[in-house]
C-alpha cells in the first residue's frame, strides 16, 4: 500500500468520526422520524402552572396528543390523572369535544374508583387555550352533596315524625264528639289528647333546639364553664320524673372541673343524657352523674359520665343510637315521649366544643354514657381521677371527695 492510499484512509476515517459526532449531538425524536417537518411538542404558557396551584379546583392542563402536561395535587388525588395520562374515559372525551368544538363546556360527573367505594361528585368546567391546549378545572362537591342529602333526610324524617301526634290529635277529637253522651270516654280521650298533644310540643322543642345548634358555634365566643353547675342543672331538670318512677339520682366526682363552651348548651347535653337514663331506668334504679379530668398525652379532657342500672342496650345498636330519630325501642319511647332527638343533640353538642360522646351498655346490666371534652384547667381547676378512674369500656362507679363529701342524693 502506497503512502497516497494511506492518507485517504485516514481522512475518510476522520471525516466519519466527525460525521457521526454530529449526528450524536442531534437524534431525531421518533415523530421526527416519521415526520421530519413535526413541530416542537407545545409547553405550558407561563403563569398557568401557577394558576391552577393557587386556585381552589382541580387542575389540568392537556397537549393535542390528550398528554397532561401539568396538573395539580388536587387532581391527583382526586383519580383523574397519574403521569401523563387521563384516567377518566368520560373526562377525556369531553377534552376532545372541547377541542374539536373549541368552546368551552361545563358537565356534572359521578366519579366512584371501585365497587365498594364512595361516590365523589365534581363540576367539570373544561376551556381551549392557545396552541390547542385544553384546560380543565374539577370543582368537589361531595360534601355539599352529603350535607344537601342529610338535610333532605331530615325535613322527611321531621315531617314523618310530625304526622304521628298530628294524625293522633285528630282522630282522637273525632272519638270525643262521637263519645259526647259518654263523659267517661271522653275524659279517657282528652288524657289521650293531652299526651300527644305533650309528645308534639317536645318534638318541634327539640327540632327548634337542633336548628339553634347547628347554626351558634359554642367556641366563637367561648366561656368558662363550671361543670358542676351544668351537672346540678341536667339532675334537677329530671328531679320530678325521677321521683314519679322512684329512680334516685346522684351526683359524684371531683368538683370543680372546667371546660371551655357554652353553659346552656352543655347543660341540654347532660340533660337529655340524664332524661334517658330515668325514662329506661326501672322502678328503684339508679342513676349517678359524675365529672373528673383525665389527663392524657395530647391533652386534659373532662370526662362527664351519666350512668344507670337499667334495661341495656344491646351492641348491635350502639353505632346508631346518636342518629337523628333513631330508637332502640320504638314502643317504649313512644310510651315514654321520646322523640329520638335527644341523643343526636348531644352528639351535636359534643362535636361543637371538640369533644366526643360514647356509650358502654349492656341488656340487663345497663349503660354509661361518656361525654369527653377539652378542659380548662387554672386556678381551682380539678386534677386527674387518679387510680381509681374506671376503663373507658366499664360503668364508672360514683367518686367521694376525701374532704368534701360532694356526693348529692336527690329524690
């Protein structure tokens, strides 16, 4: 080999490193490949990344190809996208009727991620943007829709509780006029009339009671609260049913316990617990209202127990007896007046100042309501039970002062 054909090898040799130099620096993308005049894939406009952060809705902005190129976490959280893709068959198909329409379109969508899960409600509002982008913006609405459907159950529920004294009253003024020769009758019939007559009047009480609550927040301008006096108030307001059915009612505990709230509030709260316990308590049961602090790691809690010796009631029943109109035992409580309110109002009322209501109960053995609250502890403010507080799923048995005997026997 002559020294001429060497120096050609080596520089087509040197041209080919060079060449493909160059063509490492810049490899088409695939649909440069397919189509070498494809223009850049689009960005998303400045600032609109940045919107959709600060507002309120969910948002996603899609390519022309349905990519996502930026979405919120209120978006991913929600299901509706993960990665670049759209999750939702009927959300991408309304991006591609915006697109094709290029106006913008608003639609309800039910969303639900499996069988056995909840159902989420959105407002989709879906616009074209420059560059045939495509926006979209996901308004939940599933805690109005819960909140819509609750208060639509009650007005039912309300108006179903209504009829019954309402139809009662007129049926029984019908048998008066028929027994208008018979004055035994119709003493018999106005008794009648008189009862549910007292029936109606406590349930609309108790209807305009629960509207008064949900619509005053004890905490907005809270105040000191002497849980002894509430306590002293719920005992003498069910002082003369106690002794017409010969339950005794007590008051124990450690005195001078705090919380921070509403006084009438909580005082309904208590009283409607105490009011159960001698409507479900037999003749010479025994009811026992009782307050200490319990001290735990997160905080210093109040803890109101209202406890009787009476019928029970069974587990079964126990995660429902603080639903609105719910009874265990429909006879008994229509016998004894009850509208089914009450426990729901203290429910209510325990969730309004951060607290929390349970029950332990038992058929036979009877029940222990809890109602624990956040307390106010200062000056004079009362310390934890000690070693004699009960479980949280035992009757709590009454507690004496070794100073002050501040158990209370009434009737």
């Amino acid at each position: 080999m002559d020294a001429t054909t060497i120096v050609l090898l080596i520089a087509a040799l040197a041209v080919g490193v060079v060449v493909g130099a160059l063509v490492a620096r810049r490899r088409p993308t695939p649909s440069e490949v397919d189509d070498p005049f494809a223009q850049p894939e689009p960005s998303v406009p400045e600032g609109v990344a940045e919107v959709l952060a600060m507002h309120g809705s969910a948002g996603v902005v899609v390519g022309p190809h349905d990519e996502v190129l930026t979405s919120t976490e209120a978006a991913r959280h929600l299901g509706l996208v993960r990665g670049s893709r759209i999750l939702v068959p009927e959300l991408l198909d309304l991006v591609r009727d915006v697109r094709r329409q290029r106006h913008p379109r608003t639609q309800d969508l039910e969303l639900r991620r499996g069988p056995r899960a909840a159902t989420t409600y959105l407002v989709l509002r879906v616009a074209p943007l420059d560059d045939d982008l495509i926006v979209l913006l996901a308004d939940d609405q599933t805690t109005a829709r819960r909140v819509e459907e609750t208060r639509r159950d009650f007005i039912a529920n309300t108006s179903h509780e209504l009829k019954t004294p309402i139809g009662a009253i007129g049926l029984l003024a019908e048998a008066v006029e028929d027994a208008a020769e018979d004055p035994q009758a119709v003493r018999r019939f106005a008794a009648r009339m008189g009862i549910e007559s007292a029936r109606l009047a406590d349930l609309v009480s108790q209807i305009i009671e629960l509207s008064r609550l949900q619509s005053d927040n004890p905490l907005t301008r809270p105040e000191v609260v002497e849980v002894d006096e509430v306590l002293a108030e719920a005992v003498d307001r069910s002082r003369v049913d106690a002794d017409r059915n010969n339950v005794s009612l007590a008051i124990a505990g450690t005195p001078g316990c705090r919380v921070l709230g509403s006084a009438r509030q909580l005082a309904v709260a208590v009283g409607n617990l105490v009011e159960n316990a001698v409507v479900y308590s037999d003749s010479g049961a025994r009811v026992t209202v009782a307050a200490h602090v319990d001290s735990r790691a997160d905080d210093d809690y109040v803890e109101i127990t209202v406890s009787d010796n009476g019928i029970g009631i069974p587990s079964a029943e126990h995660a429902r007896i603080f639903e609105r109109f719910y009874r265990v035992d429909y006879a008994r409580s229509r016998a004894n007046g009850g509208t089914g309110l009450g426990l729901s109002i203290v429910s209510h009322i325990a969730a309004a100042h951060g607290g929390e209501v349970s029950v332990w109960s038992q058929p036979g053995r009877g029940s222990t309501f809890t109602l624990r609250l956040p307390a106010q502890l200062g000056a004079g403010a009362a310390t934890s039970g000690g070693p004699d507080s009960a479980p949280n799923d035992e009757p709590r048995p009454e507690r004496r002062n070794e100073d002050h005997d501040h158990q209370e026997l009434i009737g």
